[in-house]
C-alpha cells in the first residue's frame, strides 16, 4: 500500500531560517496534501496540491510535486517559534488518505 | 462556521471494555473519516462515511466498528479493548467523499487501555 513518508524526520532551525522538509511515496495519486501536528492535537490542513501542478505557493508555504520521483516537497520561509510542530504529508489513493509519520520541526527564538 | 468536534476529550477504559467515539462534522460535511494515531504506527485510516454508507474501510479487525447518522454525526466503537488500543483517534469531514479534497480534523480523543 502506499504511504507517505517524511524525510528528514526531525530538524531545528532558528527563527528566520528556512525549513524544507520531503514526502515520497509509492504509487499513482490524485492529490498530496501536507498538515501541521502540534503536540499530539489535531490536524491543520496546509496546502493541497494536485497531481497535475508542480509548484504550489501559500503565504510563507511553497510546496513542489514531482509525479515522476513520487516526492514532493515543503518549504517553510522565514520560520517562526509559533511553526514548531509535525508536519505530515498525506497521499490519496485507494480512496484512503495514506500519511508519512510526519518531521518533526523546532524553530529556536 | 465550527470546527470539527469530538466527545469526549479523553478517556480511560480497561481491558475487555468497549468504548464508543463521538464525532460532529463541520455543518455541510457529508463526508467523515476516523483514524488511529500511535507513536509506533502513526496516522492509519479506519474508515470513511458519506451520506451514513460506509464507503472505505482500513486494515483493522472487526472490532473497530463505525457508523453515520442522518445528520453526518458519526460515531466509531471499538469493542473488547486491548492494551494496543491506547491511541489518539482522529476524525475529519469533508464537503465530498473520497478523501481527494481538503479534510478538517477534530481535536481527537486520547483514549488509554488499562
């Protein structure tokens, strides 16, 4: 089945870094969705990008989509202590979501 | 417009015990989902409904069961807890099903087996 998962599984930056972080997964999907986990809450859903777009921008968020490598990546700019938290890709397929085990991200004032 | 809420927040249950999780949508969401979350396994999908059908189901064993009500309220249940129960369950709806579009999570119930 497929799944995704999170490469780098944890990273800490200080404030104003950036922070990239990718997703790979396994087989064909309609969309890849990125989310935020804060300590063990619920999800916040990020961005969505389809399966047809490559590059997707959201405020401080840019998100990229290669269906070729099956990867994509997310790219924080300009990181605040309030971004500290998971961040998990989800992949469609199947008619389930299918979600990485999410990077863990610390934003040092 | 309110989020995604579920009821109740935390709990603790035994061995053997049952447990059933409550989940409303956001008002308009016909679609909702459950997962389990755990350190070692992390987010798996149980199940979808749409319109009280269920129409996906994850690999867990029939213990885990769900359901739908007419006002997209759903409900999952999980009968004869074990030990490895112990998880966050997650719900989320959707304005369509198939889980393509953007989902909006609840807060989760933490739930302990004793």
């Amino acid at each position: 089945s497929q799944q995704g998962e999170e490469d780098p599984q944890a990273l800490s930056i200080q404030e104003g870094e950036n922070a990239t972080m990718n997703c790979s997964y396994k087989t064909s999907i309609n969309n890849l969705q990125w989310y935020r986990q804060n300590s063990g809450r619920g999800l916040v859903h990020l961005i969505l990008i389809r399966s047809n777009e490559r590059e997707k921008h959201s405020g401080r968020l840019r998100v990229t989509l290669d269906t070729s490598k099956k990867s994509s990546s997310l790219l924080i700019t300009a990181s605040r202590a309030a971004d500290t938290a998971s961040y998990l890709c989800a992949t469609d397929g199947n008619n389930r979501l299918a979600f990485g085990k999410g990077n863990q991200v610390v934003v040092i004032p | 417009k309110a989020g995604v809420t579920q009821t109740p927040r935390y709990l603790i249950k035994t061995r053997g015990q049952q447990v059933t999780l409550s989940c409303s949508p956001i008002s308009g969401h016909r679609s909702v989902s459950w997962y389990q979350q755990t350190p070692g396994q992390g987010l798996q999908f149980l199940f979808e409904y749409f319109s009280e059908t269920q129409r996906n189901k994850g690999n867990f064993p029939g213990r885990f069961s769900g359901r739908q009500f007419s006002n997209s309220r759903s409900e999952m249940n999980v009968s004869t807890l074990e030990l490895g129960d112990s998880a966050l369950y997650l719900c989320a709806s959707s304005l369509v099903a198939g889980l393509q579009e953007t989902q909006y999570f609840g807060p989760g119930t933490r739930l302990l087996v004793l």
